[in-house]
C-alpha cells in the first residue's frame, strides 16, 4: 500500500511578487513602503475612456 501523504502543520501563506498577502490595502501599502506607487497621472481615467463607460452603464 502507498503511504498517504501528510499535510504540514504549519501552512504556507501565499505571497505575490511585493511580498505581501494579496489583498488591495496589502498591496497598496507595499507599493507605498517601496517608493512605487503610480503617478497621479496614472492613476486616473482619461475622460474620453470615462465617458465611453458611461454611456454602456444602465440607469
């Protein structure tokens, strides 16, 4: 009979490429401790992008 294999007692926690948990304040928070947090520039919607969203948005 083969052997069952055992689950360690002590989980491993899954990390991303930040070193964090994924969760979006871990990520944010990460991005902020490590000086790569995007431009206000980046950050925003353009507003021809925004108004193209707009109008598929049901009322």
């Amino acid at each position: 009979m083969a052997k069952a294999k055992r689950k360690s007692k002590s989980p491993r926690r899954k990390r991303n490429k930040l070193g964090v948990k994924n969760s979006l304040v871990n990520n944010i928070n990460a991005r902020k401790k490590k000086g790569i947090s995007r431009s206000k520039k980046k950050k925003t919607i353009a507003k021809k992008a925004y108004a193209k969203k707009k109008n598929n948005w049901k009322e």
